[in-house]
C-alpha cells in the first residue's frame, strides 16, 4: 500500500490510496459529548464552541443501521465545507475551522477519528424549522401531491409525475423531529411558530442558496432535486449551520438518466433503501446490516457525487 499525502482537509492527492476504515462511534477521553445524533458526535469545546464529528453511520428509515459506510462522514464533511465556502457571498456559517491543526491542544490527540470528517463550530440558537427547497417532484413531496395535489400548501399543476421538474423551485418547510421523520408544514404554520418576519428571510435564504447550488450542480452534470438545510443565530447574526448540500440531506439525480414517472438513479442513500426494500425488512429494531457490496457501492455513490461537485477526489480513510 502506498503511503498517502494529503493536505490539512483530508484531500487525495493525485497518486495516493488508502484503505478504508469505518468509523461508527467516536471517543474522545476528556471532552464532554454534548449529543450523539443518527450521524454526527457532537463535542462541547466550551460555552461558544463545539466540535461536530460525522461518523459513517447511516440511517434509513428512520433507524441507524448496523453497518457503517466508508468514508461516508468524511464526505458529509469535506462536502459541507465545499458548499460553505461557495455559499458564502450569500450567507455566513456557523464555520471555524476545519483544520486540526487549528484545534485546541487536547482534540490533536484524536486525530485518528476527526481528522477529515470533522469542523470546530460556533454554538447556535437553532431555528426549530427545517427549510427545504424543492425544484422536482419526489418522495414525501410525491406522497403529498398524489394526495392532495399539493405539497406544504403549495398548489401545483396537475399531471405531474414522480421525479417532474417543478414550474419554480418551492420553500417547503418541515418541522424538527429528534427521531422518526420531519413532518412538512406549510409556509403559515412555520411562520405562527416562528415569526413572520424570520420565516420570509428563510425562504428567501433557502431558495437563493438551492438556485446558486442547483447551477453548478447543472454544470456537473447533476439535478439537485431538493435539499433541506438547518439555521441558527450567533448573537444577534443569522448564519446557516449543520451539514449543507450532502447526500444525507439532499437528492442529486444524474441529469443524463432523469426520467419522470418513477424512482430516480441517484447519488445517496437510495440504494440502501432499495436493498432494505428487497429483503422486506419489516423497519423495526434490530436494524438490519449491509453486505459489503452494498455498503462498498454506496460509499462509491458518496465519493463519486463529491468528485463531480468539487473537481477534487477523497482520500480514504
């Protein structure tokens, strides 16, 4: 195996190979978990700081999987901080480094599990509305339109298909759930709950950001179905926070192979969801765990929507 050189994200350069590890929990010895989601370890750094780490843990159906998937937090990470760099004329972050060598003294130690796959964040007052945008027509939007030809209270035309391309792409908010699905809501609830004033600015937000995101993606190669994001408050400053524009959190369809009227090949988590499909998993505990294959062509679809979104290759872990 050839040694690996990478810069201080994690990235391959050219020539390099690594074998891949799976990292399903991390442990930090002296730094306080502040939460551990289906996802992300969240770390308390002090009373501003935290430390987000994305394990390779993945979920479907609303229940985390047995297996884990290479190299998956390390993509949910570099690719998060692709996008907030390139969103950032638009919005700030909740960002402050992503460098371990900029960490505090005690995280260095831990570099065999947050290196690559982790960011030194700003604590935030999350707004407890998720924001998602939608330019096509596809899962709980789909289930909503086929049922009332409608999605979150938006009229749409009739006639359309699973996977259609939308008139306009749509602010479609969803409330939070700390486990099992985020149910939709339409504009009027989300804005009752959180004010009429802050629920405009997020639609304004999140439909800028998903029409410079979409354009790139178009010129990649790649439809951006839809995606949610997540923001916060810093003091008095609105910024957006979590992970932004992942496979986790959003839909990439390669545009050579979108067809309306069915499911879409796509660069997620989809094929696991089919694979769970094909065994008939009753999505009760015990979840169940992944062949190789299955857990190895997943990890594939990750890095390979990573590739194409950024021009850049991910080193493995």
């Amino acid at each position: 195996m050839s040694l690996s050189l990478k810069d201080n994200n994690g990235i391959e350069t050219p020539g390099t190979q690594r074998l891949s590890k799976i990292i399903l929990e991390t442990t930090l010895p002296g730094i306080p978990l502040h939460a551990r989601g289906k996802v992300r370890d969240v770390y308390a750094i002090d009373v501003e700081t935290l430390l987000f780490v994305a394990s390779d843990r993945i979920s479907a159906f609303d229940y985390v999987l047995a297996s884990g998937i290479p190299d998956k937090g390390r993509v949910l990470t570099q690719l998060s901080l692709f996008w907030f760099d390139f969103l950032k004329d638009i919005t700030p972050n909740h960002l402050i480094s992503a460098d371990i060598r900029e960490y505090p003294v005690a995280l260095r130690g831990y570099a065999d599990q947050i290196e690559g796959r982790s960011m030194l964040v700003r604590r935030a007052r999350m707004v407890d509305v998720e924001c998602v945008a939608r330019g096509y027509l596809c899962g709980s939007g789909w289930k909503d339109y086929k049922a009332t030809g409608s999605v979150c209270g938006i009229p749409l035309p009739g006639g359309l298909l699973d996977g259609s391309q939308l008139p306009e792409p749509i602010f479609t908010p969803a409330t939070k759930a700390q486990s099992g699905h985020d149910e939709n809501i339409s504009f009027e609830t989300a804005a009752a709950s959180i004010g009429t004033e802050l629920a405009n600015e997020l639609r304004r937000l999140t439909l800028a950001i998903y029409a410079k995101a979409t354009a790139h993606a178009a010129t990649k190669g790649i439809l951006l179905a839809d995606t949610k994001f997540e923001f916060g408050f810093v003091g008095n400053q609105l910024v957006l926070g979590d992970e932004v524009l992942t496979p986790d959190s959003s839909r990439f369809w390669p545009r050579d192979t979108w067809a309306p009227g069915g499911a879409q090949l796509s660069y997620d988590k989809q094929y696991v969801r089919n694979y769970l499909e094909q065994i008939q998993w009753n999505k009760q505990p015990p979840a169940p765990g992944l062949p190789e294959e299955v857990a190895r062509e997943t990890s594939n679809k990750y890095k390979e929507a990573y590739r194409l979104l950024t021009g850049r290759s991910l080193v493995q872990s």
